[in-house]
C-alpha cells in the first residue's frame, strides 16, 4: 500500500465501520424514542442529539474523560482486556460514530413518526409481534429514511476532526484520516497536498449525496408508477 495513500484508506476504513456501527444503533434507539410516550421523552431526545450542535473538540475532551487511562471506559478495557484506546484505530472509529451517530438517529426517528399509525394498530390487531411489525411493517416504510441517514452517517464520519484529533491523534499510518491530513499539510504549509485530500474528500462526499438524490428520484417514480 502506498504511504501516501493510507489517510484515504484509513478515513474509508474508519468511516464504513462507524457507519455499520451507526446503522444498528441509530434504527434501533430511534424506533424506541419514536414509540415511547412515557415522560423524559424531550430529555431523552436532547441527550442523543447533544452531539449534533456540541463541538467536536468538546465531544473529544468527553471522550477523552471516558477512555483515557483514569476513565471509567479506560481503565474497564486496561484491566481487564489490556486494550489502550486513546492513540489508536479504535479511538478514530468511537469518534465517528459519536459525531455520525445523531444524523443516523434524528433522520430514522423522523422517518419512523411518519409511518401511519393506523397501519401499525392494525398490524397489532391482526396478532403481529412487535418484532414482525418492526422488520415487515416499520422498516419497509422508513427505508428510504433509513438510507438517507445512512449516508449522511458516512459523510460525517468522514469528515470528523476535531474529536479525532484529540482521542487518536495524528500518527501517519495508524490514526491520520484525511481531515487531520489536511490541517497539518496546511500547518506545515504543504497547501498542494491539502489541496489533494480536500478535493478527494469533496468527491466522495458529492458522488455518495448524487447516489442518494438518484435513489430517492427513482423510488418516487416506482411509487408513482405503482399508483396509476
């Protein structure tokens, strides 16, 4: 692999895992927020949006608390399994999923409040699990949310710096993705190859928001094809 090349493998390595990360977790918590009714539903919400509007710096001086050598999170995984997360790989992929995570989650949710409830009611009438009613009712219907935020997912986790930074660090081979590239080529005045993984990072990010645009257009003409 060439050397030059490893913060473009390292940003779509990092990005594609927080993004399957993400996934899982943004579905599922946002399933249970859009049906839960019970009190705290604001707080609920507000705290798994929190890092959506919190810079990203403050979410690694968090992350920092948690997984450093006196966190909770650090010394739990120091103890008992010998792992080190902050300087690594792992730590690149935390911060994306915290930064990727509220996109996914605001996007499902949304998706989800939207589904008719009378589809859902009838569904529970007819004696279906909430399991079934999740997979053949739910998710068919908030699908194309669901891929909507799966790729705003991706091009956030992709774009994630500050909190990176602070967690992973800049080490070339290991923990640099192409943003933290970017910042110090700029710093070391190397403005050609920060020019490089800007226009790469630009490119990825307009082809995946074209597939998306694309993939919603034909499935509004399906649908409409399928109303006629």
């Amino acid at each position: 692999m060439d050397a030059g090349l490893t913060p473009l493998w390292i940003s779509i390595r990092t990005s594609l895992l927080a993004t399957i990360i993400t996934f899982f977790l943004g579905i599922g918590t946002a399933y249970l927020v859009a049906n839960y009714k019970g009190k705290g539903r604001g707080i609920i919400d507000s705290i798994l949006t929190l890092p959506l509007v919190l810079p990203p710096t403050v979410l690694g001086f968090f992350l920092l608390l948690l997984f450093g050598k006196n966190g909770p999170a650090g010394k739990f995984l120091m103890n008992y399994f010998e792992i080190n997360i902050i300087f690594s790989w792992a730590a690149t992929v935390i911060a994306a999923v915290v930064v990727a995570f509220p996109m996914m989650y605001r996007t499902c949710r949304s998706a989800f409040e939207q589904i008719d409830k009378n589809m859902i009611s009838a569904a529970r009438t007819l004696g279906l699990s909430e399991t079934k009613i999740f997979f053949k009712i739910a998710m068919p219907l908030a699908w194309p949310g669901i891929i909507g935020g799966l790729v705003l997912s991706f091009a956030r986790a992709l774009g994630e710096f500050g909190a990176t930074l602070m967690i992973a660090g800049n080490i070339p081979g290991k923990t640099q993705t192409m943003p933290v590239a970017i910042f110090f080529a700029v710093e070391g005045g190397d403005m050609n190859k920060a020019m490089l993984w800007v226009l790469i990072i630009v490119a990825i990010s307009f082809i995946m928001i074209f597939l998306l645009n694309y993939w919603c257009d034909t499935q509004q003409k399906i649908i409409g094809n399928r109303g006629r």
